[in-house]
C-alpha cells in the first residue's frame, strides 16, 4: 500500500508539473540558439529545430513564425528553395511583427531569385523597403541592408550590392561584430564580380581575420573561396589552390553544397591551369554529375569547359568537342538568365529606405559592352579549339572551316549596323532598300518611304553635351522601332536623319506611320536624366509613281517633303506634292542649324 502511494503521488507530479516545466523553458532564448547554430554548428540547428517542433504547441504565434524563417535559412543552404519559399509563406500568416516580416519578405526573395522569378523577388525587396522606412531599430536596419547586398548580388547589380554594404558596415562597425563580418564580406564580393582582384583579395583576408575571430565560419569559409578566387584571376595559382581546398572543408562542415559544387569547379578550374589534368577533370566529374538544376548551372558550366579543355590537351579531340557543346548550351543559358534579371530590374520601381526614389534603368552602353565582351570571349574560344582540332584530324578542318563561315557572317551582320543605334545604316539601308523597291516595281505595287530628321538636334549637343545627344538618338530608335513591321527598314542615314522604306505601303499608309512616329517621339520622358530637354522630329512622306525606276526621285522628293516640314515649323508630318521645290543649300542649312 505504501508503495502505491508513492506510485500516484510520482504520477500526479509528472501529470501536474510538467506543463509547468515546459512553461519554464525560454523558448526565445532557444530559438536565438537556432539561429546561431546555423551559423557556428549546422549538425546542431537540426537537432534544435526538431526539439522546437516538437514543442510547438508551447510557442506564440511570433515564435513560431521565428523557427519558420530560421526553418527555412537551412533549407536554402540545402538548395531546397521551394520548400524553403513554402515554409516563409507560411511564417507571413502567422507574424505581425514588423522586424520579423521584414526578415521573411528579404529571405522570399533570396529564395525567389534562386528559383529565377525575378520580378517575385524585386516585389517582395519592395515591400520589405516600404518596412523599413517605418523602423527606428539600428540592428533591423543593418540585418535589410546587408540581405539587400545579398538580393543584389544574385541580381548581378554589384554597384548597389557596394552601396547597401557600405551602409550596413557604417551601422554596424565596432557595435554588432557578426553584421559588420557580413558587410564586409559583402563589400569583397562586390569588388569581386567588379573585376578588382587586387582590391577583392586584401578585403577577403581582412573579412577573413576579423570574423574567425569573432566564431564566424561560414563567412570564414566564403572568405577563403572569395581571396582564392582573387588569386586564380591574377594567375597566382599555388595560393588559389590552398585556398579552395581549405573553403572546400570549411562548407563540407555546413553540408553546403551548393558552395561545395561551386569550389569544386574552382578547383577544377585552378588543377586545369596548373596542368595537372587528372586532378582537374575528377573536381569537373564530379560537378558534371550533380543532378541538373537551376542553382548549379554557373558550377556546371566552368566544369563542362574545364573538362573540354583538358581533353583537349590530351587528344581527345571527339570528346572534347562534346563537352564544348554542353558548355556553350549552359552559357546561352546563362546569357539568357543575365536578360532576364536585367529586364525584371529594369522593369521594377520602388522606394529607398532613407528616401523616396526611383530606380534607373540598367546602363544600355554597359549591357551592350558585356554582351560584345562575352562574344569576343566565345570567338577567341572557338578560333583556339578550331586550330586545335584541325592539327588532330581531317574532320575537325570541316569544323573549324564552319566556324569561320559562321564567323565571317557574324561580322557582315555587325558591319551593316550603326553602332549607335542598331538601325541599319545608310549604304546597308539604301542597297536593301533599291532590292525591295525592284520587288515591288515587279509586282506592279507602290513603295513609300518616310524621312525624318530631329529638330535642333546641335542645341541639344552644344547645350547638354554630345553624350545626351547619343542618348536622345538611341531614345528616338526605341520609340519609333515598335509601330514598324517585320518588312520594313529602319535606317540612319547620317547624323540626326533616318529614313523609314516601307514595301507595298500606299500614301495613306506611310502617312499614318509617320504620325505614330512623331508622337511617339514627342511622348518621350527625358526625366530624370534631362529635365529641360524635348525631343521632336521634323517628317517627309513620298510614295512612288510609275514613272519612277528607281529610289533616287523617291529620295529627292521626300527630301523635299522632310524640309518642308522644317519651314512648317518643325515637328509636323508632310506629305510630298507635286509644287513643292529643293530648298536652297543656304536656306537648308539654316533650317538645319
């Protein structure tokens, strides 16, 4: 009997007290422990989520929304950005706390840019600025900033990514030691991708010393990937090397790995420099035969080169080629993905945490230089694998002798371009133009052409500079170029004057494009770039008679047409008729001044 006493009163206490136990526990403190375990012991962050879940029903509603969100930092380590996205969703309803949202909306747009929906991610970074324009917190603020940097550099905009880590690192310098770690972690990248080796590799050691220490080693490994990488750039090997292999061990830690996959194929890349071939295609192996996915196709790509490269070196000429296939795939690929976050960051507006502002548009002149950089890079490849597989066998010289034909084609294309504009240009123009106009004269049709010319085009030179002169031209270009059919050819015949040559368009046809044309024009913004500057154009129409058997008369009389425009007063459309004469080369210049 005694002992059933004892057997219930044990019972009572264990029914009774541990409600009272479990109401013990800190469970903020423990969530706190998560997030920094997933920075200092990433074994350990499984074993603390697991014990959180398992006590959910002890968490607030804000908690829960914590471990969510910490929940799902781990899956995204793990390349799990779906379920990661899914989870963040579900952290959103159950959180009204301003400094939680924040971190949820700038964590579904890390993991909506991994899943490349650009314009997702860019909504998501535009309410999380509307936030934190509401919040006083210093350490809220410097925690956006940084997961800004972070946004923009998987965007590919590395002079923002400087910018908001310069902000963050002013925030956080001798006050929060793991957010100035991150900072300038950040502010290396940016030097990084910008092409400043000399600059990434002292920032790297620097980011390197303080945060190891400060117990920082996830950010001591990207450290040791980032310096290593500086090294590879400017042909130090030997260093770049030691570097990777020690990044390599440090992520394997955190089970990282798309940071694995990626030091891998630096790896690859360094052993294929280094000329220890062997080493360089097991490192390229075993990038090559992860699973296809979005998230390791920057790996994938320089693992496929380095593999076609040192195959090459070998002799194995056939299977080198085959690789060079892969990597050019994944490269368009990669082009292709560079478009798309350039358009979804074109396209997306929205406020600055400090102030209101409005973001511009990506640099036209610094796309178009990437973009010719990457083709000369390609050209430069193709020429050097060419002559490689023509010195191996007679089937190669076919190859190569494709390649130049390609390449030869490639060039004529460029040549009958103006540089400027993209439009074709005058003697291009003209030749295809007297071609369609042949075609036409054949079918017994009509052929319209429409000339048009800027209106005080050299005020605006001498006024704003030569530069917003080239901005306005390429401006007109885009505004005309939309209301233009597939038949039709948009020319620059020579400074400020194009001329539009339209097949099988009657009178009233050309008329009505010219109009959409000058409005079109008219309606362009110059704000904020010049606010004082309009653009407008002075514009000619001319239709072709039977007694005409060439573009020539065509030329002169909506030439006639054009400058009558001028007299008009400019920025009007005119249709050529029969009593209008050649203006006289002085008047003509005035007109023109």
């Amino acid at each position: 009997m005694h002992y059933l006493r004892l057997f219930l009163a044990w019972l009572f206490s264990i029914v009774v007290c541990a409600p009272l136990m479990a109401s013990d526990v800190d469970y903020d403190a423990v969530i706190d422990e998560l997030k920094a375990s997933l920075i200092a012991e990433p074994a350990k962050s499984s074993e603390v989520i697991a014990y959180l879940k398992d006590n959910s029903q002890h968490l607030s509603s804000e908690q829960r929304a914590r471990v969510l969100t910490l929940e799902s930092n781990k899956e995204m380590y793990n390349g799990a950005y779906e379920h990661a996205f899914n989870l963040l969703i579900q952290a959103e309803q159950l959180s009204h706390s301003p400094e939680i949202q924040n971190s949820i909306y700038l964590y579904q747009a890390t993991a909506l840019i991994a899943m490349k929906k650009y314009q997702g991610a860019l909504d998501a970074m535009a309410k999380n600025l509307d936030r934190i324009e509401q919040i006083d917190d210093v350490t809220i603020k410097m925690t956006s900033y940084l997961r800004l940097a972070n946004l923009y550099l998987d965007l590919e905009v590395y002079d923002e990514v400087k910018r908001y880590a310069s902000l963050a690192y002013g925030l956080s310098r001798e006050t929060s030691p793991k957010e100035q770690c991150y900072a300038q972690m950040f502010l290396a990248a940016g030097e990084l991708k910008l092409s400043h080796y000399h600059e990434a590799k002292q920032l790297f050691a620097d980011t390197r010393t303080f945060c190891s220490e400060h117990n920082i080693p996830l950010i001591v490994a990207m450290a040791d990937k980032g310096k290593g990488t500086s090294h590879l750039r400017l042909g130090e090997l030997q260093q770049a090397e030691n570097l990777f292999l020690s990044a390599h061990s440090e992520y394997k830690a955190f089970k990282f790995q798309l940071e694995i996959n990626d030091v891998s194929s630096l790896l690859a890349e360094t052993y294929l420099m280094k000329q220890e071939l062997e080493r360089a295609k097991q490192y390229a192996q075993q990038v090559i035969d992860i699973e296809d996915d979005p998230s390791v196709i920057g790996a994938k790509k320089r693992a496929f080169k380095v593999m076609a490269d040192a195959l090459a070196l070998e002799g194995a000429y056939q299977q080198a080629y085959r690789y060079l296939d892969k990597y050019l795939q994944l490269r368009e690929a990669v082009i292709d993905e560079t478009k798309a976050k350039a358009y979804a960051y074109q396209m997306a507006k929205f406020e600055n945490a400090e102030k209101a502002r409005e973001i511009k548009m990506l640099n036209q002149d610094r796309a178009l230089y990437t973009a010719q950089q990457k083709v000369v890079e390609l050209e430069r490849y193709n020429e050097s694998m060419a002559l490689m597989i023509a010195i191996g066998c007679s089937i190669c010289l076919v190859i190569f002798g494709a390649s130049m034909f390609v390449q030869k084609r490639k060039y004529k294309r460029i040549s009958q371009r103006d540089p400027l504009t993209g439009v074709l240009n005058r003697g291009t123009g003209q030749d295809f133009a007297e071609n369609l106009f042949v075609d036409v004269l054949a079918h017994r049709s009509v052929f319209s052409v429409v000339m048009f010319d800027l209106d005080h085009f050299k005020e605006i030179n001498d006024t704003y500079g030569h530069s917003a002169g080239d901005w306005a031209l390429r401006r007109v270009v885009d505004a005309v170029s939309p209301s233009l059919k597939g038949r039709d050819l948009f020319v620059r015949m020579g400074g400020e004057e194009f001329a539009i040559f339209l097949p099988y368009a009657d009178e009233q046809a050309a008329l009505k494009l010219a109009k959409q044309c000058r409005a079109a024009i008219e309606a362009i913004q110059t704000r904020p770039h010049y606010s004082d500057l309009s653009i407008t154009a002075s514009f000619g129409v001319c239709t072709s008679v039977e007694e005409d058997l060439s573009l020539d008369p065509l030329m002169k009389r909506v030439d006639m047409a054009m400058y009558q425009a001028k007299r008009n007063g400019r920025n009007c459309v005119v249709m050529y008729r029969s009593n209008m004469t050649a203006m006289p080369q002085q008047a003509n210049n005035a007109v023109n001044a």
